[in-house]
C-alpha cells in the first residue's frame, strides 16, 4: 500500500518526541529518508546510521489541520508536479490508518470515511495537532495541506534527535530497531 516500516518507525518517533505538547498524530515523508536501517543481525542501529537517514537536520513543527486537510493531504500523495513521478507517499503515526482505491482518479483515491485516528473516523471540520519536518509542513514535496496548516510551532527539536531518543527507548523496552512495526497504517484495495 505505499508503506514503509522505516517510515512508520520515524513518525511514531515524531510523535513520541511532542505528544506532551498535544500532537495526535504524525508524518514523515519518504523523501526525507534517504537510506534504509542497515541492522544486521544484531538489530541494533548506530548513530551514524540514523544520520545517513536522516540528513536534513529537519525539525519537528506542532500544526493545527482540519480532518479535512489531513484527507487532502493523503490525497496530494498521487499528485506529483511530473506526470512521470510515483506516488510520494506519507508515513503516519500509529493510530492513524486510512484506505485507498488504487482505480480512483487523483485527487479521489483516499476512501471516504476511512481515515481514522485511534479506530475513530475522522471529523473535517474538527481540528487536529498534527506533528512533522519543517520541510512538509511548509508544503515540500507539493503537500500544500501541511502549507495551509494553522498555528504552526517550531518545536526546534531535530528529527534526528528524536529518531535517536527513540530507538533508545525501544531498545530499553525489548523491542531494537531491526524489529520495526509492520505495516497496516494505509491498505490499498483494488
């Protein structure tokens, strides 16, 4: 469906880094990972690893979205600025999931009533803390939803670091970043 456990590993650590400050939900894009997690078989991750991931030395921006924005950004995952592009598609946090119809125009694709934060179908008009990279949230990558957002605040916290501070808390909870959550965050039909 688009997904990548890396992608979702990410998010999760987005959101862990600033759900004390109201984030409900998180994304990462997947141009903002520029390697895969080399783990090998001892399952643990390096530091220099993680930077090669993470390059950017992006930060973590706390916005306010409409459900209606959130569904418009999913749906800016088809729409590229080259007819010849894939898809770029977003990684989100637990607890947000969503369906797409693969048969669906550009622009249709995200199945209505099917995006939903913690098995709760979004509202449009209710207004949700999203939290990503300052390059998403001012737009990049054509995702102008997160452009549109309101009351953005830098948390000036590096992705990097928060991806670092979570690994560590996974490792210490037993579970090393070798064993990333599956996907299951987006399903595609057709």
């Amino acid at each position: 469906a688009g997904e990548a456990p890396l992608g979702n590993l990410i998010a999760d650590a987005v959101l862990d880094a600033v759900k004390a400050e109201g984030a409900q939900v998180a994304f990462m894009n997947g141009g903002g990972m520029r390697k895969d997690l080399d783990v090998a078989d001892n399952l643990t991750a390096t530091f220099g690893q993680a930077q090669v991931i993470l390059p950017f030395s992006n930060t973590i921006v706390l916005m306010d979205m409409t459900g209606a924005q959130l569904r418009q950004a999913l749906e800016q995952q088809w729409i590229r600025k080259h007819a010849d592009s894939q898809a770029e598609m977003l990684h989100p946090s637990h607890g947000l999931t969503y369906t797409w119809d693969a048969s669906k125009p550009k622009g249709q694709r995200v199945v209505p009533g099917s995006v939903k934060l913690d098995g709760v179908a979004i509202d449009d008009a209710k207004t949700y803390r999203v939290a990503a990279n300052n390059f998403l949230a001012e737009g990049g990558d054509g995702f102008t939803a997160f452009g549109e957002a309101a009351n953005k605040r830098n948390t000036q916290i590096l992705d990097l670091d928060a991806f670092l501070r979570y690994l560590v808390k996974r490792d210490k909870e037993g579970k090393p970043a070798g064993n990333a959550m599956p996907a299951g965050r987006a399903a595609r039909v057709n």
